[in-house]
C-alpha cells in the first residue's frame, strides 16, 4: 500500500517536468511533501510489522526478508527521492 501511494505521489509531482521539461506541479511542492507522511507512517508500520512477523515465525523466511527490505528502502530512501526528484534530465 505504501508503495503504490508512493508511485503515484511521485508521479504526479515530477511527470509534468520530465515529460514537458517545465515546473509542472512543483508550485505544490510542500502540498506533496505535505502528503509524503502518510506515506512514511504506513512504510513505518510496514516494516514494524514485518519484524514482528520474522520474530514470530509467521511468515515464510524469504517474505519477511523482502518485506523488511522493501519496507526499509521506502522508509529511508523515498522522501530524499522525492525531494531530489528524477536527477538531471
């Protein structure tokens, strides 16, 4: 869910830039940055709960490794991507 949410708030900031190389929507840029924490907090809970899932054994090992993983990268990496957007174009 975090993930899908992401997707889509990215696209929707930086398209308008890469595809028509103009600011496109970036006027609202702390509306967007605005609307990345509700995108945190789910990535957050994502990656609580895969570590509860792991520490109980209720999911298969590899599962709870891509969860943890995905789940860790989303967290860390998606509001400095976000930020930056798509590099120079």
């Amino acid at each position: 869910m975090a993930l899908v949410s992401y997707v889509a708030l990215y696209i929707t900031m930086w398209a308008p830039v890469a595809l028509w190389d103009n600011e496109g929507w970036l006027f609202l840029y702390p509306i967007f940055l605005a609307a990345w924490v509700p995108v945190g907090i789910l990535s957050a809970a994502s990656l609580g709960l895969s570590i509860v899932s792991s520490v109980r054994h209720e999911v298969r090992r590899s599962l709870a490794v891509v969860s943890l993983a995905m789940a860790a990268l989303l967290l860390t990496a998606s509001l400095p991507a976000l930020w930056f957007g798509p590099g120079p174009l």
